[in-house]
C-alpha cells in the first residue's frame, strides 16, 4: 500500500482522491489551508447574494471522508523535498509521501499597481477571499472593478445585488474583447449597462489612493480621471499557485510542467488542475486551461495512471460555458475574437440583445471550427461528436435543432437563423432534388 498525498482540495485534487479510492486502498492524505472540506468554487458568488449557504456547496457530508478513508489534512505546504519524498508544512510537521500530486490551483493577479495593498482591495478566487470581500464591502456605496472576464463580471452581479454602485474599467474596446468577437462583446457590453455597471471601456487602471486609515478612498485612471470609491476588485485573471515549488527541482514556468501523463519532471510527482502547464500541444486548446471541468479531468485521469492504468490527458475540443448577469453563454471549438483569412462566419442575433449565436467554418473546405451561443443552451455531446467527426457547415446548419436543449416551453429560434443563413449564403442552400 502506497502513501499518496494530494497538495489542493480543489475539484482537480478532489477528483483525484474519490477515483484512486475507488480503484484502490493506498493511504490518501489531502493537504489544504483554505477550507476543512471540499466545496463547489463556482458557488462562491451566491453566497455572496444570498442564493445559498457555505455548507450547501459542500457536494458531500462531513462523514464521507472519513467513512472512505480520505484523510483531510488543514495546514500549509511552505516546501517539497524530492530528494526525502517529502512536504514540509507551516505547523512545523514532515509529510512523507510515495507518490505527490500537486492540485494547488490558481491565485488573483497582482500587477504592481501603487496602493493595491490597501485595505478594501482585493481579488476574488478562494472562500478565503468571499470573507475579505464580505467584510471590505460592508457600508460601501460605490465599487471599481478592473480587468474584464469571467470573475469580474461575477464580482459586478454580487455588488450590483446589494445596490452598490459599481464602475467597471476594460482596457479592450468592448467587454472581453480579447476573447469574445467584437459582435458579442458588443452585446454583453450592452447588457451590462443595462444592469446598471458603469463600463469605461479603452481604461486602465493608473493607481489606487487610500486615507489616513490605509484604505482605499479613489483610484485614478489611465486617463487621469479620478474616480471615488470605498471598494477596489481587481480582476485581471489568475495565475498557477506554485511559488512554494522553488528550489525544490520540479520544472515549471508560468506553471507546473508536465508531459500527456500529467507527470513531472521527477519521478512520482504529478501536477493537475489550474497549477498545470503542459509541454505538448493539443489542437485547438492552450497549455494553461483554468476552469473547472479540466480539473476534474485531470483528477480522472490521474488516478488511473498512480492506480496502474498509465491513461493521456487528453480533453477533446474546447468547451466552456459562463454566465453574465441572465444571460448563459456557451462555446464549443474555436471561435477566435479576430476571424482568420482562412475563415467564414455567420452571426445571428435575437431582436431582444439577449440571444445570438456565431458560427464559423473553413472557407475553403467548409469544416466547422467553432460556435459561440448566448441565450441559447446547445447540446455539449452533439457538438463534441460533430467536432470531433471533423463535420462541415452544411451538417451543423441542418442539424441545428436536435441541438437545442433549452426546456420544452423556451422559444426555438432555429427556423429564423436558418433562414437567415441561408439568405446570407445562398450558395450554401441545399438544392431540391426533382423528380422525374
């Protein structure tokens, strides 16, 4: 029986221990210091809003570990030592392991911004942070937001939910412009003034000023506007927690690297989850993916290979999904925010600026490549098998109802983005087979 010890209770490292319990009876410690059990980090906002308590985003009762021999251990990993197959701890205890895998996730972003040390100031990703930003919003009439993306748009519904005013800066054209195609970050942009978010788009943040008390009384723009505030969220992305990892002769660069096993550079050492870099290419995806269902992939997969079963990492093509205030988004292959010469798209959107889809294909043999949808939710298994078969747009366009998977009574808008491809590429419309 092998001793294996987990650094993260995250979804990746999580996953990991439920798997190679299932398939084994290795000893398995789980080593975090931000929570005494696992809990949903997607929750987090609605706590925030009151949707939801702390222990309902707890997917499993306080016994399950102990009942399936999971040890759970709160502290602090300050050290790995390979050398000893060991993990040094803040309380002073020594850790030996068999096999390690890493499963630290992610932090916030930090920039070097002049007073980002402020009270009042701060990033949103772990529990941790949802009790900073309950206590630093307390009393608070305005928030700055800055950085787009997904958990700044997140951290704009949880303030504009307790009526605090919230100014939003991006220093792209449009709201995740750097991601999402102008036509869709138009909308949201959109969407998001209609809730009341001040946007300053073509913005960036200059510094942060604080009061005699150290905390943050205003922030001051790229363009020199001051801008009053009791409340300062940057959220300009996270990056791998591995800063423990120095010196200890696990290879990494702007996170853990690893090979298709998912293991490291020293032997009996793994990486998932958000803390991964990976050293080979998989078409279509980046080496550094930060959501939540690569994660608990990656714990999958690497409980099959500690367990005897060596098993690739290998995804399929991308999909993500997100939500902006009441409108859900979803994204299957590669939709990029510039379209490529070698490409052709068709975007679609809905009278109301609350739904639209974008689709986008290979000019010259016609294979479908992406399609973003808003509004509209899309079978995930459809488009992972018609990705996969490499299939072209003629197929997608005719196929585009049995795709749906909004409830029965949600309006179907199928026939009317058809029909407006079709008027848009007649070329591509199928011809009427007469009979003779």
């Amino acid at each position: 029986m092998k001793h294996i010890v987990i650094i993260g209770n995250g979804i990746s490292g999580i996953t990991a221990a439920r798997h190679i319990r299932k398939q084994s009876s290795h000893k398995i410690t789980v080593i975090s210091s931000e929570t005494d059990y696992f809990y949903s980090r997607t929750a987090l906002m609605y706590i925030y809003m009151g949707h939801m308590k702390f222990e309902n985003t707890k997917p499993y009762e306080d016994w399950f570990w102990k009942k399936n021999k999971i040890e759970l251990l709160r502290d602090h990993v300050v050290s790995v030592l390979p050398s000893s197959k060991s993990v040094a701890l803040a309380s002073g205890q020594t850790i030996r392991y068999d096999i390690l895998i890493l499963a630290t996730g992610s932090k916030s972003n930090l920039f070097g911004w002049p007073g980002q040390e402020l009270k009042g100031v701060q990033g949103l990703y772990s529990y941790p942070d949802l009790m900073a930003m309950e206590e630093n919003t307390k009393k608070v009439k305005h928030a700055v937001l800055v950085g787009g993306g997904l958990i700044g748009v997140e951290m704009a519904e949880m303030l504009r939910s307790r009526n605090i005013q919230v100014t939003f800066l991006v220093r792209e054209a449009e709201f995740w412009n750097n991601v999402l195609p102008l036509q869709e970050a138009s909308l949201i942009s959109r969407h998001l003034r209609k809730h009341h978010v001040d946007l300053k788009v073509n913005t960036e943040l200059q510094k942060i000023e604080g009061d005699a008390e150290g905390r943050v009384k205003c922030i001051v723009t790229s363009a020199g506007e001051t801008i009053d505030c009791q409340f300062v969220g940057l959220t300009v992305g996270v990056s791998p927690n591995i800063e423990f990892l120095k010196g200890s002769g696990i290879e990494t660069n702007r996170g853990v690297l690893v090979n298709e096993f998912l293991e490291t550079n020293i032997a009996d050492i793994y990486a998932i989850g958000d803390c991964v870099e990976r050293t080979y290419t998989l078409p279509g995806r980046r080496n550094i993916e930060q959501v939540w269902y690569t994660g608990r992939m990656m714990g999958e997969v690497v409980a099959q290979t500690v367990c005897g079963n060596k098993t690739r990492y290998e995804p399929g093509p991308w999909f993500n999904s997100a939500k902006f205030f009441d409108i859900e988004y979803q994204t299957y292959g590669q939709v990029a925010p510039t379209r490529h010469p070698d490409e052709e798209e068709f975007y679609w959107e809905h009278s109301s600026g609350k739904k639209a889809m974008h689709l986008v294909w290979n000019k010259t043999s016609k294979q479908f490549l992406g399609i973003n949808t808003f509004g509209i939710r899309l079978r995930h298994e459809c488009f992972d098998a018609w990705l996969r078969a490499n299939r072209n747009i003629h197929f997608i366009v005719d196929h585009l109802e049995e795709a749906n998977f909004d409830p029965e009574f949600f309006a179907r808008h199928e026939s009317e983005i058809i029909q407006d491809f079709y008027q848009q590429f007649p070329q591509y419309k199928p011809r009427k087979i007469v009979k003779a």
